[in-house]
C-alpha cells in the first residue's frame, strides 16, 4: 500500500511515538525566521506538537510528506470534516487503504456520540491533552474499535499543488487526529460502556467540576430535546431553570471544598428545561466519580416525571378514570390512548328532568337545594347503574343522560332505558316520602331516542365522555316536549323495544315538532292516568 506521496528512506522520521508530547519535546525546537522559507521536515513534527505554535507553514503535500511514515496514526480533515490524508500507520491500524479514506466524510468511520467530540475539539482548534478521550472508528472488519486520540488544528498554506504555485497562496485550517490503539480489555470495557449508555431509556447525563457537559445520550436527547453535539462541551445549566442555575456554581464549589452536597448520592425532584423552552418535572440522581486518569464527573440521570408515574400513582389514576369514564374507555385512557372516538350505528340516549327545579329553588335554601338534588342522582347512580346495562353520561343543572348499547355492542339497549326510567320513579317517590315539607311534590319528565351515535372523549383538563348525532338531538327533545311523571320515546326507539309488555305501555302520540327535525310522531305513557288528546296538544304548543 502506497503513501499520499513518495518519501525517501533518509527522510523518514524519527520511529517513535508522536502521540506522546514528551516525546515530541526530544526533538530540539528549530529558530524560526518567517522570512527564511520552508521549514525542514524534521523540524516540523515538534512545531506541529505544540499546542502554541499556530503561524502558516507548509502545504498539504509537505504536510503529509512529513507524517507519511510516523509510528502514530495520523489522518488530517478540513473544517467540513472530509478526510485530506491518512498515513501508513492508518492503514495498518484500521485496515483501508488510503484511497478508501481519502475525499470520505469523518462521519463515515466515526460513531455519531465520537463525532460530537471530534467536531467539538476541532472547532476549539487546540492541541487535546486528554489521552483519556476516546474514538469509537470503523475498522475494515466493519466493527467499531476503541482507540485514544489528540486533535490539533494547523494552519497551511496550500491545499493543491495549483495553489502552492501562487504568489500569495490562500490560508486554510486542517486538522490532524494522532490515533492509538487501546489494550483488548480497555477496548471492550469502553465499547461496552458506549453501547450502555446509548441502549438506556434513561437520561445519562456527565459534566466535569466545571459544569461542562461530556455525556448526553440518545435518551437526553428525546428527553431535552437537544442533540449530543449541540450539549457536549456547553454548560450544565442550560438544561436548568434560571432560579436554579444562577446557584449552580456554588453548589458545585460547596462539594468539591466539604464533600456535602444536596443532590450528590441522593433522590430529587427538581425542575428542568427544554430546548423549547417547556419547564418540566425531572427526578435526578448525580454521583461524583473518577473516571480515569483523574479525571472525576459528575455522572447521573434525569428521568422526566411528567411520562413517569409509579405504580401507585397509576392505580389511583386507574381508579380515577373508572369514576369518570366507561370501563373499558377507562382502560383505553390509561392505557395511554390519545384520541378517543367510535361510531355505534345503533344506541340508545335517555335525557331525565326534574320539572319545577328552577321554581323550587326560589322556595327553599341553596344548601338544601344541592343536598335534595345529589339525593335523587346519587340514587339514580346506584340503582341503574349498578344493575342495568347502562353507561352515566353527565348532569346538567337538573337534567339526568345516561345512554345504552355503548361503548360494548347490547341489543336490548331501548329495553333497558324504559327499565332505568322505571327505577328512577322509584328513586324519586322516596325522595319525596323524605322531603314532606317541600312546596310541591317533585316530578320527572322523560324523553328517549334510538340510532346512531358517535361517542368519544373532548378535552385535556375535566375532560369528558359524550355523544354527538341527530340520535342526541332527538332524545333531548322527546323530553323537553314531554309530558311531567310520563315517558317520551321517538318511533325508533319503539320499534327498537324487544319486551311486548314494553311496548303495551307507550301510546301513539301524533305531530310533536322536534326542532331540527319537523313534526313527528313519538309514543308516550299514560302513568297518571290524566294524558288526553287536549294534553298532548298543549304539550306540543307549550314546548314547540
């Protein structure tokens, strides 16, 4: 395998590691006159070793001329991160061959979390002295493989042969990796370790002592919303809310000085924040470990609590959502469904009222007035509820809705609400034995449609399980156009009855207006015995 370019024998350099700045240190600095031309190659490799000395010396062909048989594997790349040269030590360590490599883009042999360290060191264009860095490369077995790296930037003079020709030939800025291969165990405990923090789903988060982030996983960055290049090599309080962050630094120097801090080794619940600015609850975690070559970090968790609750919690909400939703809604909430919504092409709505509410509660106080009403419905709730196919829909002032044939398939849904209205009048009558004393006895008045309905869930906070459709409407006015202690049902609904005794029950009642839908015909009760013709026609003037 050939180099970039011919190199002679006698100029070969010197066979030891320039990974090691003591090492480039043996070689005595040369005087250097800006004025005096080229530098000689065996003065270039300390030069380039040291981290001072950033003045435009060579071209890219001296450049690769000098490196082209050094131990250390040595690969330059440009400010866009595509690979300019790669010299024989490279080839062996990674096992392309330099037209493989040359004109490919860094990402392409370099792990994405090594790929933020790299562009990190390289736009801060400093010679790195951390030998505890580590590159996660691409070898020709097409394995990842762990290896220590320095980055430095240098400054040329030419990038082409055409531009090293011109009087005034233009700057540009190179960056040179030193690359040595790591023991077999370093290398699988560091890959290891790579692979761990990208599988986790919790947040891993590493800073050093001075607040400068180092970790960030896949997992930060679905929870902050920031990438890994964007967080690494920037200051931990970004992610915090400024209350918080403006007394960062001492707790950190508090630490460090006594050993004592408030988060360290402990379970908190604190405030973070996101790249888009949303505060959000996080449970956090931090320990201070020494990661090697003295090297501590603050390395620990940030879990957002705000997707997070703990078993009991979930229970609770469990419980919660029973109380509020259907069954098996609850369960499809809970579950973590967001948009709830299914058709039923034939259901059953009931709507109750409780005639002369409003007119009662001038006569009698506030107080007594809530307490009579959350009597007759929470005896409504557990007679019907706890015994018929039905589902609790809501209350409006004084009126009562509950539905059948939802959310699960039930054939004797009109059936059933004719049964709960029944029931009803029986939670009523009781109420009135216990309330002697009121003006006037109480009565309820009930109107019932059948047919399709769409059902679903409308809301984030108090949100609320309801029905829409021509089927709604209906039913809302079988029992606004009713009649008071007598049950109101549509011609769907009576048809829709599979009891015979059911139906013996209902007579025809002819020309009802129901608004949004003209005159109909609808089929009533005769409980009170007093539902004439002249009745029924005052009913339908009155509500009409």
């Amino acid at each position: 395998m050939g180099t970039i370019c011919s190199v002679p024998q006698q100029n070969k350099v010197n066979e030891e590691s320039l990974f090691s700045p003591s090492s480039a240190a043996r070689y005595s600095k040369p005087k250097h006159d800006p004025n005096a031309g080229v530098v000689s190659t065996s003065e270039l490799v300390p030069l380039i070793m040291d981290s001072s000395f950033q003045e435009p010396l060579v071209s890219l062909h001296q450049l690769a001329f000098t490196f082209s048989f050094a131990p250390s594997a040595v690969i330059a790349f440009d400010t866009q991160q595509r690979i300019l040269f790669a010299n024989s030590s490279t080839e062996k360590l990674l096992g392309f061959r330099q037209s493989q490599l040359i004109g490919k883009h860094m990402k392409e042999f370099v792990s994405n979390q090594s790929m933020v360290h790299l562009r990190k060191m390289s736009r801060a264009m400093i010679l790195t002295q951390h030998t505890d860095r580590h590159l996660h490369v691409l070898t020709s077995e097409g394995v990842h493989d762990v290896f220590s790296f320095k980055v430095k930037s240098q400054v040329i003079s030419s990038l082409t042969a055409h531009e090293s020709r011109l009087a005034a030939p233009p700057k540009h800025t190179v960056f040179l990796v030193f690359l040595q291969k790591l023991n077999q165990d370093t290398s699988t405990a560091m890959l290891l370790k790579d692979k761990l923090l990208q599988l986790s789903t919790l947040p891993i988060l590493g800073a050093s002592e001075t607040g400068i982030m180092e970790i960030f996983n896949e997992a930060s960055e679905q929870t902050f919303g920031w990438t890994a290049e964007e967080a690494i090599g920037t200051n931990v309080k970004f992610l915090m809310p400024e209350k918080l962050a403006k007394y960062h630094d001492q707790f950190i120097t508090k630490y460090l000085l006594t050993g004592r801090g408030r988060v360290i080794d402990k379970m908190r619940q604190e405030n973070a924040i996101k790249k888009d600015g949303t505060v959000f609850p996080v449970e956090l975690k931090m320990s201070y470990v020494d990661v090697g070559k003295g090297k501590p970090l603050f390395v620990g968790y940030a879990r957002d609590r705000s997707s997070f609750i703990t078993k009991n919690e979930q229970t609770q909400r469990a419980a919660l959502a029973d109380k509020i939703f259907p069954a098996s809604i609850a369960a499809r909430v809970c579950s973590g469904e967001e948009v709830i919504c299914d058709y039923h092409d034939h259901a059953s709505l009931l709507f109750c009222d409780i005639v002369g509410y409003t007119a009662l509660s001038n006569k009698i106080s506030a107080h007594r007035m809530v307490k009579l009403l959350d009597d007759i419905f929470s005896g409504f709730d557990t007679t019907i509820l706890d015994t018929l196919n039905v589902e609790k829909l809501k209350t409006m002032g004084d009126c009562y809705m509950i539905g059948s044939g939802f959310p699960g398939e039930f054939k004797e849904h009109a059936s059933e609400l004719v049964n709960s209205a029944f029931k009803m009048m029986e939670v009523l009558e009781e109420v009135n034995q216990k309330n002697p004393d009121l003006p006037n006895k109480l009565m309820l008045r009930f109107g019932i449609s059948s047919g399709p309905v769409v059902c679903g869930i409308v809301g984030k906070r108090k949100p609320l399980y309801d029905t829409w459709g021509a089927t709604v409407n209906i039913a809302s006015r079988m029992e606004s156009t009713g009649v008071p202690g007598e049950l109101q049902i549509s011609k769907e609904t009576y048809d829709s009855l599979t009891n015979p005794e059911h139906k013996a029950l209902f007579h025809l009642r002819e020309g009802v207006f129901v608004k949004g839908a003209g005159t109909i015909n609808t089929f009533i009760t005769n409980f009170t015995g007093h539902l004439t013709t002249a009745t029924c026609t005052a009913a339908v003037k009155r509500h009409g």
